[in-house]
C-alpha cells in the first residue's frame, strides 16, 4: 500500500511538472529587443511609402497647377516640353528612392539578424527567431536595387516579393504561438493574422492597379490608386506598431511579466490592439495634411489632379474664340471711328 501510495504520488507531480513546463511562455527571451527592432524597422518602411505616396500624388498636383497658369502666359508647346520635363524628374525620383529604399531594406535586414544572434545569447531559442523574415526582406531590397538600376521585372513581381516576407511570417508566428499561455498564444497569433493581411493588402494593391478600366478616368483611377496605397501603408504601419507592443507586453524591462492565465490581461491586449489601429489611423491623417501643407495643395485626394492638362488643350481653342472676339470688337471700334470722323468732317 505504501508503494502504491508513493507511486501515485510521483505520477502526480510528474504531470504537474509536465503541466508546469507546457504553460511557460518559449521564446520570449530577449524578445523586448527582437521585437522593438523589427517593429520600429517596419514602422518606418510604412511611413515610407505613405510619405512618399504622399509626395507623388501632391507633387503631380502642384505641377498640373503651375502648368495650368503657365498656360495663359506662354504657347502650348512650351508647355508640353514643361510638362514632359516635369514628368521624367518625377520618375527619376522614383528611380532614385527605390535605390535608397532597396539599399536601406539590405542594411536594416542585417542588423536585424546580429539583434537576432544577440537574443540567441541572452538564452532565446533559435526556433523563435526572425531569421526567415529577415532573409526575404533582404530578397526585397536586392529587388529594388535591381530594379532602379539594370532589371524591369515582369509586372507584379516585385509586389509579389514584397508581400513575402509578410507570409513567410504568418506561418512561422503561427507555428511559434502552439502551446503557449494564454497572452504569449494571443499576441503572436494577431501577428501572424495581421501579417497575412499586410502580404494580402499589398498583392490586392498590385491586382486592382493592374485591373484598371481603360475607360476610366485618370482622375478617378488615381484616387482609388490612392486608396489602397493607403490601406496598404496603414495595415503596414500598424504591424510595425503592435509588433514593439508585443514586446512591451512579454519581455519588458520597466515592468513586471503579466499573468499568462488571467483572462482579463488577455481581454486587455486585445483592447490595445484596437486602440492601435486607431492610433496608426490619426498618424496617417496628420501625415496627409502635413505634406498637403508643405506642397499647397488641397489634402482632397479624389480632387482631379489631371484637370488642368485634360483642359490644355480645350485653352487652345478658348483662346481662337476669345481672339476671334478680340477682332471682332476691334472691328467694331474701328468702325465706329470712322463713323464718327464722318459726322465730323459733315
């Protein structure tokens, strides 16, 4: 009986033990630093290509202004060859941000992976790494590089290529939330959802861009063009957010770990993740009357930004009637003239 007794009683704390070892949260050391790194890195990439949507899309409208007065002052071909200038220094700026933003990917992806090898020092297991992100961010950067310098890709590839790194995350923080506590298990699954929907929002981008109606018009194509840039830059934005949130969460430094079974922590987190999206939506808003500022021009994004030019050539013809009229009221003066020299001379 006493064997029994004994038995029992170690089979018992072997599977509390099991128990015990099941509920810890894996992964999580070092992640403070992991995670605010990659977070802050793709906040910026978001901010990025918002800002520089931004500039694009105001800089095309402030060059259709000043075409537009320039086009009662001087001839049309005059303005054609402005126009044309404009254009080609818009798309070499392109060129050249790409190259910057290719070149800022590579780097930022190889600190990235020396912040990784440190975290593997401070006890972190290398299952829970970003190394695979960080490998197809870099495929990106090498993407852009090539494609401002030597390389014109098929259309979709480098969209394609960006939303990569996304997936490539959605599986592998999929995989890492697998028998987690309760807190651990909901952040890295929000992550990864929310990485599939960033690598889908910029797939979705790249399919409407390319499915646009030849007989739309410029002004509404460019609008909805915006439109999902927007949707794109915020799910990115945001990612990059909740990201260095999660690391405030799990492995902060300034407060003590949360309970990882109490239900209401795991409420609160997903509180903080909407008021996230709310804040990342106010940042995008002012970023949008900031450039609007900067560049005068309305913050109106589905304002016609190609009126004016559709209207260049229409000026020709207002000009023919308004010279026709000119002479016509010339005539009419010259007439009179001569009447009143008669009556005169009479």
């Amino acid at each position: 009986m006493e064997y029994n007794h004994h038995g029992n009683h170690q089979h018992d704390v072997n599977v509390n033990s099991i128990t015990t070892i099941n509920h810890i949260a894996n992964g999580n050391e070092g992640l403070f630093l992991s995670s605010s790194y990659l977070g802050i890195s793709l906040l910026c990439l978001g901010l990025w290509w918002w800002i520089q949507a931004l500039r694009q899309r105001y800089s095309s409208s402030s060059t259709s202004s000043s075409v537009k007065h320039n086009d009662h002052h001087h001839h049309d071909h005059s303005d054609d060859a402005g126009y044309h200038s404009s254009t080609k220094t818009i798309g070499l700026w392109c060129c050249q941000s790409r190259l910057c933003e290719g070149i800022c990917k590579i780097v930022c992806c190889l600190i990235g992976i020396v912040v990784e090898l440190i975290t593997l020092k401070l006890g972190r297991d290398h299952e829970y790494a970003q190394f695979p992100f960080y490998t197809a961010m870099t495929t990106a950067g090498l993407l852009d590089i090539l494609m401002s310098t030597i390389m014109a890709p098929p259309k979709g590839l480098d969209s394609m290529i960006y939303a990569l790194p996304f997936f490539v995350q959605t599986y592998c923080l999929r995989a890492q939330s697998y028998q987690q506590p309760h807190i651990t298990e909901t952040c890295r699954l929000l992550i990864s959802y929310w990485a599939f929907i960033v690598g889908s929002s910029i797939l979705n981008e790249m399919i409407m861009n390319e499915n646009k109606s030849p007989s739309s018009s410029s002004s509404s194509s460019s609008s909805s063009s915006l439109l999902w840039i927007w949707i794109k830059c915020f799910t990115v934005i945001f990612h990059g957010s909740w990201i260095c949130q999660t690391g405030f969460l799990l492995n902060s430094p300034f407060n003590p770990s949360w309970n990882e079974h109490d239900h209401d922590k795991v409420m609160y987190t997903t509180i903080i993740f909407v008021w996230h999206m709310l804040f990342v939506m106010i940042a995008q808003l002012v970023l949008l009357l900031i450039v609007a500022k900067c560049y005068g021009v309305s913050p109106n994004w589905t304002e016609s930004t190609d009126s004016s030019l559709k209207r260049r050539t229409s000026h020709k013809y207002d000009r023919q009637s308004l010279n026709s009229s000119n002479s016509l009221n010339t005539y009419d003066n010259i007439e009179y003239t001569k009447l009143l020299n008669t009556d005169y001379i009479e």
